[in-house]
C-alpha cells in the first residue's frame, strides 16, 4: 500500500483539473454523447447494426428481420424499436449514428427522414 | 531523408462521395462547385508539388473498428488499404496503395516518443480517408490512386477521447518520425474530418459558421492555442460529431509553425460546415 500523504500529494491540482476536462460534464441536455454510458447501454444494439457492414447479414435483415435480429441477444424492448424504426429511441438507448446509417440504409429509411425525427426529440 | 511538403486540412462526408460518384456535371454545379472548386485547387497544387506520400489521419466510423476493442490511436502498416463496405456495398475504387516500410518507421518513431499506437497490418478505410481523396488524388481516366497513402486513426468517437492536446502533439512526433525516415520521400499531411455537424438529438443538422471559420483562421496563426480548448468546448462551439477537428490539429501540429494557407475555402450547407485548408512548407 503506498504511504497515504504520498498518494495525496501526487494528486495534484493541475492533474485533477486535467481528469475533470477529459470528459465533457456539463453540456446541455440536447447534446449527448457516446460514453461509459451510452456504450454499455447500446453495446447489443450497436453489435447489431455493425454487422449490417455485411452484405449477407443484410441479406437475413431483408428476407428475415427477426431471424436477424435473433443473433444479438437484444431485448424485447431493443427489438421494438427496431421494428418500429424509432430512431429517436434508438439513439437513447445507446445505438452511434455511426452504426445508425447503416441501419437506414438496409431499411430504406434516408438520413434527412432521421434527422427530422431527431429535431422533433427535443 | 524524408522532408514534408505540406499539409491538407478536409472535411469528410458520404455527401462528398455521393457528389463525386454522380460525376463532373453534379459537382460543378452551382449547388456543389463552392465545395468542389477548391479541392481542384488543392489537386492542381499536388499536381505541382508530387508528394511521394501522404500521411492521412482520420477517424474510422465503425467501418474496421468497433467497440469492442476500440483504439485510441491505429496506425496503418500495409502495402494496400481496400475500401471498406460501410453497409451500401463498397465504392468501387481500387484499393489504396501504402507504404508498410514507412508505416513502420513510424511505428517505431512514435513508440521512441511514447505514443503507443495500434499496429495494424490490415485495415480496411472509410468515408474518412476516402471521401476527400479522389478530389485530390484519383486519376479517372487509368481508374487508380497515384500516392500510396499511411492511415492514422484516431478515436472521436467513444469517449473518454485523446486530448486535442494530445493529438497537436501526435502531429508533432508525426513530424520527427517523418523527418527522421532515411529514404529521400516527400510528404504531405492530411487531417480530415468536421468541420461544425450534429448528427444526433434536438439540435441534428445545427451548422455554426462563424467558429468553424475562426477555428481555420486559428489553426493557421497560432495552433497551439487550440490545445487550450477541451471536447466539452468543441462540442459546445461546433456540435456532438464536430470533435473530428483534432485531426486537423493532429495534422497542423506536423508542419511548422509559420506555415501558412495558400488554398482556404468554407462552404455551409445542408447539415455540414465543409472546410478545406493546404498549407504549403518553404523547402
């Protein structure tokens, strides 16, 4: 065990202020972002949408969407909003717009159709 | 040795690629000329100069990463770089040619000065490298690249992020590690990505102009002062997906300071503040 005022002394105040700025902390509520959070709750939806990148896994999205979604573990809530293309729920349940786009492309659901969704989130 | 030529400063966007892939009537249209008039400037610039390399750091978008191993920095080592699949089928372009021998000279120049990046000798690029690369570097009548290419990626996406600090000073040992390779290549720096976006939530599609322009003019007069501002600040002043601009630090902390613009455009449109910056370094 390392002495205590030893251990207290190395953390010093230009250090601590660096570990407070490395993440944002304060933004306003309309802004997100993709943390320890937002990762750990979307990690099955975005495990989902990252195997669209394969064109035989958007072969089973579009011949079988349930057959499809079966091989993520999702939730019986995660798979709702996939079936209802609620991006907006999506989103909040931790899914990147990264892997979002590709989930629109297989769906035929454009980026503008998305966005304004987005815009009515608020 | 290798000496560096100078640095290319872009935006990445599917929007560029759809625009480049609907052929020359689409971008010299009147919608897509102001975008599109500047990076030929930059390719005639190119076209002049004859980079033997380009150094591009950029940020993947889940197209070879994903998030269960997610690195913080990647370094490309392969003598070819094919297009990703980003989930519409892959663009069909060649793959990219690169340069492992200096891939992993800077391998190792980075590792002497302490930044640890992933070593990866495949890598499969994106919309980040590849949506402003054919603008400058794609010859379309042979149908191929003409300057093999070394891949930096840098994480934007998963936070905690590296610092833009961190990444002016990435650019910095970038430098040393291009500076120092024996053989006698010339190099131009690319960092891509933002400017202002908001891809997500009540503000999508949000646009601010008058940052995206003092960040450029910033960038070019005192770089350094942008290694003051943390992500929380970026993403206040430019929106959630804007933070891609520490690649463009990363890329100016390359050149030397008094580096200055010769090609300088800024386009707002649609949900995107397109920016496209050379800077030219005196030899």
């Amino acid at each position: 065990m390392p002495n205590e005022s030893t251990t207290a002394a190395e953390l010093t105040e230009e250090y601590l202020e660096r570990l407070n700025a490395v993440q944002p902390r304060e933004l306003p509520e309309d802004l997100d972002l993709f943390d320890e959070l937002a990762a750990t709750r979307g990690i099955r939806l975005n495990k989902a949408a990252y195997s669209l990148k394969d064109g035989h896994q958007r072969e089973l999205f579009e011949r079988d969407e349930e057959a499809w979604m079966e091989q993520f573990g999702l939730t019986g809530d995660e798979r709702e909003l996939i079936r209802a293309r609620d991006w907006i729920g999506l989103w909040r349940a931790g899914m990147t717009i990264y892997v979002m786009v590709k989930l629109s492309g297989v769906t035929g659901v454009p980026l503008p159709e998305i966005g304004r969704q987005m815009k009515e989130s608020g | 040795m290798a000496r560096i030529l100078g640095g290319i400063g872009a935006s990445h966007a599917p929007s560029m690629e759809h625009v480049y892939d609907a052929g020359e009537e689409v971008r010299r249209n009147e919608e897509w000329e102001p975008l599109f008039g500047p990076f030929q400037e930059v390719s005639s610039w190119l076209g002049d100069i004859r980079p033997d390399r380009l150094v591009v750091i950029y940020n993947d978008h889940m197209d070879e990463f994903f998030l269960n191993a997610y690195p913080t920095f990647a370094l490309g080592v392969a003598d070819e770089y094919p297009i990703a699949d980003e989930g519409f089928g892959a663009r069909p372009f060649p793959p990219l040619p690169g340069d492992a021998a200096l891939g992993w000279h800077i391998a190792r120049s980075l590792v002497a000065d302490e930044f640890d990046p992933t070593i990866c000798q495949e890598l499969e690029v994106d919309h980040g490298v590849i949506s402003p690369l054919p603008m400058v570097d794609f010859a379309e009548g042979d149908g191929s690249w003409r300057i093999p290419v070394v891949p930096l990626a840098v994480n934007v996406i998963l936070h905690p992020l590296p610092t833009p600090r961190r990444c002016y000073k990435l650019g910095q040992a970038l430098r040393r590690a291009i500076l120092s390779y024996p053989e006698d290549l010339s190099v131009v720096v690319v960092g891509t990505g933002g400017l202002s976006h908001q891809l997500t939530g009540p503000r999508f599609g949000r646009v601010t102009p008058d940052w995206d322009q003092e960040f450029m003019r910033v960038l070019a007069e005192d770089p350094e002062k942008l290694c003051d501002y943390t992500h929380e600040d970026l993403i206040k002043l430019g929106g959630t997906e804007s933070v891609e601009v520490v690649n463009w630090l990363a890329m100016r902390g390359a050149l030397p300071a008094d580096a200055r613009p010769i090609v300088e455009a800024y386009y707002p449109h649609r949900i995107m503040g397109y920016g496209l910056q050379a800077f030219a370094v005196a030899q």
